[in-house]
C-alpha cells in the first residue's frame, strides 16, 4: 500500500495521543486514507524528556531541520500550544512545501490572515479541525457541511474548563477557588487558567466560528467578553430557583445590521439540550435556514479526542481533500468581510438582574420605573426577606425581551440611587 510520510512537532498530551493513534492503528488510518500515514519525526525542545509512548528508533529529534528538509514528509501536524514559537515555525514549514495541521486556535485567532494568505501564495494548506471544540468536527460541519444554508446564529460552551467548574459549583456547591484546584488537579486547568476563566479562550474560537459561519473577519480581543472568574455563586442559586441553568455561551447571531458576537455566562433553560452540558463538554448549537436547528456535543478537550480530530485533519491532508477545501473558502484572504459585527443598539434578550437594595417600601417602585423609562417590561420577580439583620436584600428581575442599549443606559441609571447598594449584576438569558 502506498505511504505518506508525515511528522508531528510538539510530544505534549495531544502529541502523545496523535503518535498513538499513528502508530497503533495504522490499519485503521490507512482503510480511510488508502495509503498508510507513516510516522517519519517527532521533533521535540528535549530528546532526554520521559515519554508516555515508545517511538521507533530513529523517529525523535530536536532539530526542525530534520522536517523541513526531508523531501518526502508531506503533512506535519504542529501541535505547539501559544503563539511563538508555533507561528515561527509554521510558516516554516509552509515554505518548505509542507501542509500543515494544527490545534493552536489561539495561533489561528491572532495570526490566521497571515499565515492563511503564505499557504495560499505557497500553495499548501492548513487544516485546523482540533482548534475548536477538541473532538467534535464542528469546523467540518459549518465549512462545508452547511454549504446549502444562511446560517442564522451558533450558540457554544467551547471551554471545558470554565463548563467543569461552574457544573462543581452549582451541583456540589463548590466555591470558585476550590472548583478551579480541583480542574487544575484533573488536568482540566492550566496553571495559570486566566484564559479559560475570563472568556478569552472561548473568545479566541468564537472568531474563528463567526469567520467559517458568516465570513466576519473580527479579532477575538474586539468580542465583547466576560468569564465566570467574577460569577457569584448567589445567582447560580437564583437561576435554579427560576428554573435555569448558568453557562459560558459563546454566540454569534445574524441580525439585519450585522452579527452580533458575545461570550458571557449566560442563563440557558433546565431541559434545554445546552443546559445539560456538564463537566468538561463542550456543545454547539447550529441554526441554518434549510436545516434548521442542529446540535452537536462531546468532549471538547482531553487527549484522545483532540487527537481524533488532529488525525482526521493528516487523512484529509494526505489524500487532497483539505487542499480542496482550503482553496475554495478562501478563508482568511483578503477579500472584504461578507459581515460586520453589529452595536448594542441591534441586539435584543431577555436579561436576568440582582440588584442589592434597602429593605424598604418603594424601592421595587422605584427601579420598575426606571426600567420602564427605558422601555424594559419585568417578566418576574424574587426578592426573600432580609437574613441576619442586614439592611439591604438582593431583588432579582428577568426583563421581558429589551434592546442591549436600553438596558445599559437604565443600569447606570438604577446603580445611581441611593436605595442600591453595589452595582447591579447583569445576564443574559439564552431562549
């Protein structure tokens, strides 16, 4: 059987997973490729590091050399997490004729025009299945799988890790600092899991997703964004109480003026398909004018099934399907965006409000007027009685559908009064 010679840069976790799935199921490859893809290098910082995979001999290296110069390794899967040296070393192999797969969204989110618009001057291509959502081929579906469809709005948890906490902190009521340890303990969390927690991963994927879904060309810092690092736990417990659930959503959605792209926690429906997505999956909701509503869910990170994707990608790869594809969509190229992101003035929700407020008659008065000044109707409220002596009591509103604008202009309103005692918690609630 004919063999295509392929590399992997980086023997991280889903290195590993990709070197195993190369060269223990080789049949299995080979029956979908029909040719075997042939492990020729691994290039890694350290050859002396302990290894959780025994490679034949001959196969490590140090030396990117050892690649980029060898004529017959076609497909290299450059598994480098962060932004440099990957981009450095992508381009790299891009001129010297190699075709490249990747699971680096941030590389993809920060660099993707420039290195999109080198593979097409070189005539090689990317392939980047794994960058979002691990083993879900989410990438593939919108790409091409929608190709007959508008696609009228994606909603996504696209971050496991923030998905993980906040399911140890609603089920098990777990604080935040203690759900954090335990995900880093898992290995859900990096060390530092800033970019997990404040919604810059999901943020990261999201343009990625808005960019293949609506030709946007936003950059991931420009969507506003907002973690679950300042999440209290007092509105997980609310939302349940009316029958939600809190979430990171990541959502893109088509309006006459434009897309609108956010990622904040969001509060999504009990029983709803998105609620239900526990631990460290990840979910995505299509909409599509001909197919309508579709939903995809698995895990969306972890060893094995990011290495799935990164594998299907090196298949496609080897046998000249991405090199279609990549050619047709033209992704990232330079032509003008079919779409443009859309102001608070276009976009409309329901929105869940806690307000901490003096215990007193008038104030509920008080703040449903200046909501309705701002043309907010309440659809509910809940407001317990004081615990423990404290003068203020939290009032919890969920607004009836209101523009975004509107209701920024009444919170700076309703944060102004003397009768409220700290700045009001805003969310959006997912229909």
């Amino acid at each position: 059987m004919q063999a295509t010679k392929v590399a992997i840069i980086g023997m991280g976790t889903v290195g590993t997973g990709v070197a195993r799935l190369l060269l223990d199921h080789g049949d299995r490859t080979a029956r979908h490729a029909g040719r075997t893809l042939w492990l020729e290098r691994v290039v890694v910082k350290r050859r002396d590091k302990g290894r959780a995979i025994d490679l034949p001999d001959g196969v490590l290296t140090d030396d990117l050399a050892e690649v980029t110069s060898h004529p017959a390794i076609r497909v290299v899967a450059q598994l480098i997490g962060g932004l440099e040296p990957a981009r450095t070393i992508t381009l790299r192999l891009l001129e010297s004729g190699k075709d490249v797969v990747t699971a680096n969204k941030a590389l993809l989110a920060e660099h993707g025009p420039e290195l999109f618009d080198r593979a097409r001057a070189l005539g090689r291509s990317i392939a980047f299945e794994a960058s979002v959502a691990g083993g879900i081929p989410i990438i593939t579906n919108i790409s091409q799988c929608f190709s007959a469809n508008q696609i009228e709005s994606l909603h996504g948890i696209l971050n496991g890790t923030s998905n993980f906490i906040m399911t140890r902190m609603e089920e098990r009521g777990a604080g935040y600092d203690d759900a954090v340890r335990e995900a880093q303990r898992l290995g859900y969390a990096e060390a530092d899991p800033t970019l997990d927690v404040d919604g810059s991963d999901a943020a990261q994927k999201l343009a990625i997703l808005a960019h293949l879904a609506f030709g946007a060309r936003v950059h991931w810092s420009d969507i506003p964004r907002r973690g679950i690092d300042t999440l209290d736990a007092a509105d997980m417990r609310y939302a349940r109480e009316l029958g939600y659930r809190i979430r990171l959503i990541a959502q893109a959605n088509l309006r006459s003026a434009g897309i609108e792209l956010l990622v904040s926690p969001t509060l999504v429906k009990m029983g709803r398909p998105m609620a239900e997505v526990r631990e460290a999956y990840n979910a995505v909701s299509v909409v599509g004018d001909a197919v309508g509503n579709l939903f995809f869910h698995g895990l969306g990170a972890g060893q094995m099934p990011t290495a799935s994707a990164v594998v299907a990608d090196m298949i496609d790869t080897a046998v000249g399907r991405t090199a279609i594809t990549f050619r047709t969509l033209e992704l990232w190229s330079r032509r003008e965006a079919r779409v443009r992101p859309c102001g608070p003035e276009h976009q409309w929700r329901r929105f869940y409000l806690r307000i901490n407020v003096v215990d007193r008659p008038g104030v509920l008065g008080e703040i449903a007027g200046i909501l309705g000044k701002h043309l907010i109707s309440i659809g509910s409220v809940i407001q317990h009685e004081s615990v423990g002596g404290t003068p203020y009591v939290p009032l919890v509103i969920m607004t009836d559908i209101a523009g975004e604008k509107n209701l920024q202009a009444a919170m700076s309103e309703i944060d102004r009064l003397t009768s409220v005692h700290s700045p009001g918690i805003v969310l959006r609630v997912l229909d």
